[in-house]
C-alpha cells in the first residue's frame, strides 16, 4: 500500500447535521451538514453547507441552531449538498456525537438524493461512556470542557460541532493509543470498544497493546 492510499485509508470522516427535527421517519429534514476529515488526530479537510429541502424549520428550531427559513431557501438544494458531501467522505468510515441520530439523517438524506449510505458509524457518546465514566455526562460541550479541548463556534451550528466531535475523537484516539502510542485507534476498533460490555472493558483494552493500557482517568494536566 502506497502511503497515499494508507493516508487515505486512515481518514475517518466526522458529521454533524441540523435537522427541522428529530426523526427523518416522521418528516423531518436536515438543513446543514458539516464534515471534518481526520486523519492520524489531525484535521485534514472539512465540508459545510446549509440546504434547502422545503421543509418547514419551527421557530423554537430557529432559536436553537439560528438556521432560519430565509436562510435555508438560498441555500442549494439537498440533493446537490448530499452528493457533494458523499464525493467528500468517499469510502472512509464515519463517527458522530450521538451517531443514532446523524447515521439515520445521513442515510435518508442520501437515499432521497438516490446515493447509497454504506458507511459505518462509531459514536463518541458510547465511547466517552466506556472510557470516560467519571465524566459529568457524556453530552458534546462537557466532553469537550472536561478535557479542555477548545470550543469552535457557535454551539449547535454544523461546523461548530463538528469541529468539537473531531477534536473529541482525536482525544479518545490518543488515550486509545497509550503512553506508548502502539495501541489500535483506527475505526474498526473504535466499533469494537463501543459495542463492548462494561464489565468486559478491561480485558478488551488490555489486548490493543502488551504494556500499557489506555489512561481513562479524565483529563490530562
């Protein structure tokens, strides 16, 4: 394998949507999506759009994420927003902050744009709770301030979290690592740690490198 197509198999894709709601299945739409690719814990691309889908964005919506109406109509339309965005991730594998909800948006919004959505998704809700069960809860902002990673934006804009996410996962990524820095952190393994049961843990961080396990104690000094 070359090394550009090791870097490229490296990448690991971070998303965030704003939606008019929770639920694609009961009609809700999303109105901006933002990426950022990650690649070795280093941000190395990043895509942002709002998107106009004609679905009707409520106000308390509005107040919310500030995405209003007027703002999305002059936005492209979704179909031209997914397929850009799905040329952008290509085949790397995704991660989202509560990834239930951005993995059924990313998979309606495609599908509506006739694209396939074959990406799996880890989610660094479930990881923060298995390597991180000292922390306050396990919502983006306290995530982000309990290890005092910098805030980007405007919370509950697309880019804003998706930029936190990113810096979340490139956390996670180096605990996972070790003090050594020989431990697994790639995708297939962050979906190993999250399906892992709690009591099951120990063993299974013991196994990613033969002298040191993750440090999961909260945040470094």
């Amino acid at each position: 394998m070359s090394a550009a197509t090791h870097a490229t198999a490296s990448r690991i894709a971070v998303i965030d949507f704003e939606t008019t709601g929770i639920s694609p299945q009961m009609g809700d739409r999303a109105t901006e999506v933002a990426i950022v690719l990650l690649e070795a814990g280093q941000v190395v691309d990043r895509y942002q759009s709002l998107m106009f889908t004609g679905a009707y964005i409520p106000p308390f919506i509005s107040q919310l994420t500030g995405i209003t109406n007027a703002m999305v109509r002059s936005a492209p339309t979704a179909v031209q927003v997914m397929s850009d965005a799905a040329r952008f991730v290509g085949g790397a594998p995704m991660v989202a902050h509560n990834a239930a909800f951005d993995r059924k948006f990313w998979q309606a919004e495609l599908a509506l744009a006739g694209l396939a959505a074959p990406h799996p998704f880890a989610c660094t809700v479930m990881l923060s709770r298995r390597l991180y069960p000292q922390a306050p809860n396990h919502q983006l902002g306290t995530l982000v301030d309990f290890h005092r990673l910098p805030r980007t934006g405007q919370a509950h804009r697309a880019m804003a979290d998706a930029e936190m996410a990113a810096a979340l996962l490139a956390r996670i990524q180096h605990d996972l690592r070790g003090p050594a820095g020989t431990g697994r952190a790639d995708h297939d393994w962050l979906m190993r740690v999250q399906a892992c049961p709690k009591a099951q843990l120990g063993r299974l961080l013991a196994m990613n490198t033969p002298t040191h396990t993750p440090h999961t104690h909260g945040p470094r000094p």
